[in-house]
C-alpha cells in the first residue's frame, strides 16, 4: 500500500482507505491535492487523503444498453 507524505497545517494526514472496484490499472490526479494515486489492478487498496476521496468516490461509468446502469469505480474500505 503507498502512503502519501503531504501534510496538512497540523503536520498529520488525514487519509481514507478506498478501493479500486474496477479490473483496470488506473492513475488517478487527486482534484484538490493533486496527488498522483496509482491503483495496479482492480481490488487495489490505497490510503486516499480526505480533500480528494470525496471527488473520487464520485467517480462511476455509465452504461445505457437497455437502461441507463451507473456502476463505482471506488468504494471505501473500513
């Protein structure tokens, strides 16, 4: 798992474990830190900083062949 080193004002990182949920090797630029997150293979896990998790786990692709399905790319994992 790849920890991240940016830091807030406190000096502490405040991170959320999220999941890849698709079978895909992906690189993801965190929106509001810019953080490079690399996922290697669906059911990678990584320590994701709170600021970019909640753009993140937006993040689903659509398929509308016989109704319009919505599926996540990420899920957290507790």
């Amino acid at each position: 798992m790849e920890k991240r080193r940016n830091t807030d004002w406190t000096g502490e990182l405040e991170t959320v474990r999220i999941m890849l949920m698709k079978d895909v090797i992906l690189n993801y630029t965190g929106q509001v830190t810019g953080n490079l997150y690399i996922f290697n293979r669906g059911g990678s896990v990584l320590d994701v900083d709170k600021k970019d998790a909640e753009k993140m786990l937006m993040r689903t692709e659509q398929r509308s062949c016989c109704g319009s399905v919505s599926t996540p790319y990420f899920e957290i994992v507790r």
